[in-house]
C-alpha cells in the first residue's frame, strides 16, 4: 500500500494551470486580466464563472461555485481529494511518486479498516436482533420501551440487542467473511486459553459508540438481568481505532445543535443522552460515567466555549469528577452546573416535562460551577479550621486555572463574599498560584516543542499538535460551522478575525518585513509568522471555530514542506534566469558595434534578469500558501481560502490618489499592524461591553464591587485609548 506523497502534491499545485484545467469542461474567453464563461454548476445564461490564472482560482458570481483546480475537478466531476490529484498529475505528466508504507504501517492502516468494517457489519447485527428476531423484540425492544424510548431515537441512535448465546456474533461474521483477527481485535469476540470463543455482548442491549465522523468506534451494553454478580455494564476495550479518553457518548448526533446552541449540556449516562435528545433537546453528550479527559474537552470546545453539568439531587458523586470539569475551566470553557429535583435524573426529567419546561428549568437553575464547587465541598468541613482552610486553597487553585484575567477577578469577588475572606487575599493567591500554572504551561510547551522560530527575535509557540491530531481524525470538518454561539461577540469580532486570515491566506509566507534572530542577526520574516509572534504575545486566541481550524491549519501547512518547495523552485527559476541571460548575450553581440556598448548593454540585461528573478520568487512564496490552503482536502479551510483569496480587494483613496496605485502586497507593512490592532480595539471594545454590562447588574449597596469595575473599566478605556494612538501609524519597514 503506497500514499502520494507531499513533494508530489506540490509539483501537481505547482505544475497545474487552471485555465487548461477549466477550458476543458468550459470554453472562456479572455477579459482583462481574467477568462470568463459560461457557469457549468447552474444553468448560467450569460458568462459569470470567472477564472484567474495569476491566482489559480476559478469563481462564479452567480451562484458562488468555484475555488482552486483541485475543487473545482472534485465538484464537477465528483471526484475524491486523491483522485483530483491523480487527474492533474496525468494532465501534467506528472510522475506520482509514493511512500512505500513500512509492512507495520500498511499492517495498521489495513486494521483500522478492516476493524471499522467489523464494527459496521456488528451495529447491523444487533440493530437485526432487535427489530427482527423473537429474543429481540420480547427483551431488548421491550426495554426501550419500558423507557419510553420511540422508534426514531432507536434508529437515531442505532441501539440493538445482542442475543444470549455464547458466540453468534461470531459465528455470523466469520460466515460473512470477515477476518477473525479483526473480530477479536475490536474486542466483540474473545478466545480462552482453551481455544473457546465468547462474544463479549451477550443478553444485552446495545449503545453504539460513534466517532466524531460517524464511524462506529465501540458499543456498551447493559445486562436486563437482576443478577447483582454480573456487570451491570460492559463496554468494548481499547483498541487501534477507540480511546474513551477521546469519545463523548452522542457527540456525533448532537454536534450540530451544539453549534447551533452554543451550548454543550453533558449527562452521566446513554439514557440520559437518549431521552433528552427526544424531548427536543439535542445538544446533549455522555461522559459515561468517568472524569472527562484533555482529548473530551477539546473535542468539545470545537463546538462551544459553554458547558452545562446536570447531576441528579445527590450530588456526592460530583467530588469523584472535579480533576475532569477542572480540565474544563483550565481551557477557558465557561461552565454551569445543575441539580435536579430529588429522585429525578435527566432520564427520568425530560420523559415527564416538554421540551420547553427543560429548557426553562436549566436557564432558571444553573449556576457557576466555582460557587457550586465552593457549596459542595464546604458542607463536609464543618468547624475544622485546617479542613477549610484546604477547600479554600483548592478553589482557590481551581479560579487560578481559568485563563481569563477578568474571569478570574469575578469569581474572585464571589468566593469572598462566600467564603467570608478578604478579597484581597484570595487576589494574591489566584496570583500566585496563576503564575506557577502559566511557568509549568510554558516549560510544558518548550519540551513538547518541535521547532524553534527564530525569525521574531524570540520564540514562537509550537503549533498545537494535540488540536492538529484532533482535526485530522475527525474527518467531519465539513460539519462544522462559524461558531457564533461559541463566544456572546463571535460574530462582531468575525469581521476582525477574517480580516486577518485573509492576510495570512494571500501572503503568509511572504517575507514583507525584517526581524532579529537571538544572535542579532537580520532575518526575513513573513506575514504569517509576523501575526503568529503578535498573536501569541498578547495572548490573543481566534473565538471562530472555523477560523481557528483554519488558522492551525495555514500554521501547519506554512511550514510543512516549505523549505523544499522553496529550494526547488529557486533552483527552476535560477535556470530560467541563465537561459535569459545566455540568450540576451547573444542577442547583444549580434546588434553591438563595440565593447563599450556590450558592456553596458550586458550591464542592463543582469539587472533586468536579476529582477525578473526576485520578482518571480516573492511572487512564488506570495501565493504558496494560498494556492495549498484552496487545494486542502478539508471542506471548511479550502471553502474560506477560496473566499478570502478571491474576494476583491478596494484600494483606499489615500493610496488611488497618487500617479502609481500601489498594489495590497506593497502595502503590508502598513495593512498587517493595522489589522492587528484593529482586532486588539475589537476585543478592547468587546470587555468594555461587558464590564458596563456588569456595571449595571450591580448592587447599588455594594460600593465595593461597583468601585471594582469601575477601575477596570477605566483600565481598559485607557489601554483602548493608547492602542487608537497605534492605529493608522505603525507601519512596518519593508524588507529590503
């Protein structure tokens, strides 16, 4: 088994003309500086699909279609990213050169298929049993709607029965062919030292387990049996293709409303899950039973920065998972708590209230976790001072892991007033404690490093490799969405946002600007690299979701391969300079008169060559990330690639007053500072906002907490006010 690989590619995008690519499925004509013809994804009457060759893109003005070679062969001719690829490199003559994989690892990708495609032929098995077998409608069927459970949340959810028999599982999917390797490897069937076979799900109902992407990943299933020595649950174990660490029960079936909510509401078990998802409310997951993991958060904060906990009456078990909701808060998430009514549970809740009674109950009783974790752990302690005084030190930590300063100063100011402690105290501590999270992250980060980035007089951060394994996994970026509810001023911060990557986008390897390595030295530094030091630096964080993807992605994909596209492309246009030159010599000698005139003639002609040549390679690193980011196999970064390369961009007046118009490259050393800073004033604004807001939430008698915002909210107009005095003046010195 073999795989392109990304030189290939690179040759491909390189190589690839998008005019011959269109013109053979749509005849243009040519209009200026682009070619224009008739739309071939909608019924076009006159010409509005436009297509650029300096920019590699095609568009349609009509009805949006359009976007690099490689998508516009994937949506026209339906094809796969690889086999777009395929067609360019037998277009160009390309040689498709693959990595032959290592035995191991063609071994591990051939198991991963084959282990998916067991999982699938057993969630058909059971799904089987259920509906259409005697055992299965009278016990499992029976269950469900014991629970109250309709038909549309078992086909929704893929529930099933397994049958009580030793290894019919077995049996049955050795008949169909598949491997027994891969029967036991997804642990659905296991073999004794004696040789037997035991399917593993026997006499239970069954809760497929699905991956972010859909793919059946593991199940659980819960004996009917009252016999208190067998497992009330089991569960499928680890294996090449599930961690628990990384699934969340009903991900998959909810990520959608999640994003459309804004909001992640997190159960305890796969009935929970079920029953709220039938009474209408659909952004709601499982953590199953266990703490949630680093890998659970961040596959929640893809979807939303809001998390709602619902614990029934008995909140004891809550001590057990604080390491896992600490996790939560650590990575910004804002997170609210509930309690039910005593006896109910989300299960038991949602059966017996409408949709809108649930949702009502959750908005009138959640509330902040750190006041809920505070209650909770201070009902044990009693009178005993070193008890309390423990509790404290652990909210107090807890407040300490949450990144946001103004967060922090909030639940500060709540946990005095509960806690019957100086504010004042618990400040220099949240501090303290702040401080040595902040060192351990970093030292963290600086041992995970792979690369150090010199070019900004400092070091750069790593990219996120967690986050970038996370997206790449996932294969379901085509769901995602503009995160608007993910964050209260997403979508007014949008607009700074996509200003910026629209920067990256067109230029991010463009060398615009000089920096300082650590030894002193001069170096070039790009606009990508320019914004990643900026952004870092101030601890700016994209709120988008889509633009965060995209902005790791531009991240990863700047760097990989880079230095060899750049070299190889050195090496071509170094040879197309010899080959002017060589035939401008020649063409000199024929016409001079004499060695005076030769020489100067030969004077004019390196100069022209030279210039030729360094225009052409700042032209090529201009367009190397664009012309990647439009050609990515991923839906949500190539579709905003594509808008943001293609949309026009309108030179001010300032700038069309003069004789020569200057171009937006030539203006970067103005256009990237600005747009930082103008997102910087957006997220200014933003905390201002929200501090007034809470201005006016205030109590009038407590002097103390309106003084409090009060100086933040002159701390804040100040900052803005230094930061307009930057605004329209910084400029950075173009690269000589």
């Amino acid at each position: 088994m073999k795989k392109i690989n990304s030189a290939t590619v690179q040759r491909i995008l390189d190589a690839t003309d998008i005019v011959e690519v269109v013109s053979d499925f749509v005849a243009l004509k040519r209009k200026g500086a682009n070619y224009w013809g008739l739309c071939p994804f909608h019924n076009d009457r006159s010409p509005s699909f436009s297509v650029s060759k300096a920019r590699g893109l095609c568009k349609c003005f009509s009805c949006g279609e359009g976007g690099s070679a490689v998508s516009f062969l994937m949506k026209l001719e339906h094809l796969n990213y690889n086999e777009a690829l395929r067609y360019l490199a037998r277009k160009y003559n390309i040689e498709i050169k693959e990595r032959e994989m290592t035995p191991e690892e063609e071994k591990l990708e051939t198991a991963r298929d084959n282990m998916f495609a067991v999982n699938e032929f057993a969630l058909r098995h059971f799904e089987k049993n259920l509906l259409e077998t005697p055992e299965g409608r009278d016990i499992g069927l029976s269950y469900f709607r014991h629970r109250g459970i309709n038909e549309q949340m078992i086909s929704k959810f893929h529930l099933g029965y397994a049958m009580d028999e030793r290894d019919l599982l077995y049996r049955t999917a050795i008949e169909r062919g598949y491997s027994e390797e891969y029967v036991l490897a997804t642990g659905l069937s296991t073999r004794t030292d004696d040789g037997r076979v035991f399917d593993r799900f026997r006499g239970r109902v069954i809760y497929p387990v699905h991956s972010l992407s859909g793919k059946v990943v593991a199940f659980g299933g819960r004996t009917l049996r009252s016999d208190k020595s067998m497992a009330k649950y089991v569960n499928s174990p680890e294996s090449e293709i599930y961690s628990k660490r990384r699934e969340l029960y009903g991900m998959y079936q909810a990520k959608q409303a999640i994003a459309k909510e804004g909001k992640c509401i997190i159960v305890e078990g796969y009935m929970d899950v079920i029953s709220m998802h039938q009474a209408g409310i659909c952004n709601v997951v499982a953590s199953s039973g266990t703490a949630l993991t680093v890998e659970q958060v961040r596959l929640i904060k893809r979807f939303t920065n809001n998390v709602t906990l619902i614990y029934d009456a008995d909140a004891a078990g809550i001590k057990a998972s604080l390491r896992g909701i600490e996790l939560l808060l650590q990575d910004g998430l804002d997170i609210k708590v509930l309690l039910l009514p005593p006896g109910e549970d989300p299960d038991s809740y949602s059966q017996t209230h409408s949709s809108t009674e649930v949702t009502d109950f959750i908005k009138a009783n959640e509330t902040d976790f750190i006041t809920f974790m505070a209650r909770i752990l201070l009902k044990d302690v009693g009178d005993d001072p070193t008890a309390r005084a423990n509790v404290i030190t652990r909210i107090v930590k807890t407040i300490a892991l949450i990144p946001n300063e103004i967060t922090r100063s909030v639940f500060v100011q709540e946990c005095s007033r509960i806690l019957f402690i100086s504010e004042d105290v618990l400040q220099r501590q949240v501090g303290k404690y702040f401080n040595e999270f902040a060192q351990k992250s970093r030292e963290e980060r600086q041992r995970e490093a792979t690369f150090t980035d010199t070019t900004s007089g400092g070091a750069v951060p790593p990219p996120d490799m967690d986050a970038m394994r996370a997206d790449e996994e996932a294969e379901a970026a085509p769901d995602r969405s503009p995160a608007d509810g993910v964050n209260p001023h997403a979508q007014f911060l949008r607009k700074y946002e996509m200003a910026l990557m629209q920067l990256v986008a067109r230029y991010g390897n463009y060398a615009f600007a000089e920096g300082v390595d650590e030894q002193g030295d001069t170096v070039p530094m790009t606009v990508l690299e320019f914004i990643e030091s900026d952004l870092y630096a101030d601890g700016i964080e994209l709120v988008n979701q889509d633009l965060a993807h995209f902005y790791t992605n531009a991240r990863r994909l700047s760097r990989e391969g880079w230095d060899e596209a750049y070299r190889h492309e050195q090496e071509r246009l170094a040879q197309v300079r010899a080959e002017e030159f060589n035939a401008g010599v020649e063409d000199i000698r024929a016409k001079a008169v004499d060695l005076g005139s030769i020489t100067a003639m030969e004077r004019t002609l390196t100069e022209s060559v030279d210039a030729r040549y360094t225009s052409a390679l700042e032209d090529y690193s201009a367009d190397y990330l664009s012309r990647l980011l439009c050609s990515s196999p991923d839906d949500v970064v190539r579709n905003l690639a594509t808008e943001m390369v293609i949309e026009r961009h309108t030179l001010s007046k300032v700038h069309t007053k003069y004789a020569k118009v200057q171009t937006e490259r030539e203006l970067l050393g103005e256009l990237v500072p600005r747009t930082l800073h103008e997102l910087k004033d957006a997220i200014l604004n933003t905390r201002i906002l929200d501090a007034r807001q809470r201005l006016a939430q205030c109590d009038q008698n407590d002097i103390e907490s309106i003084f409090a915002v009060m100086r933040e909210l002159k701390e804040l107009e100040e900052i803005r006010s230094s930061l307009a005095k930057l605004i329209g003046d910084r400029v950075i010195a173009p690269r000589k």
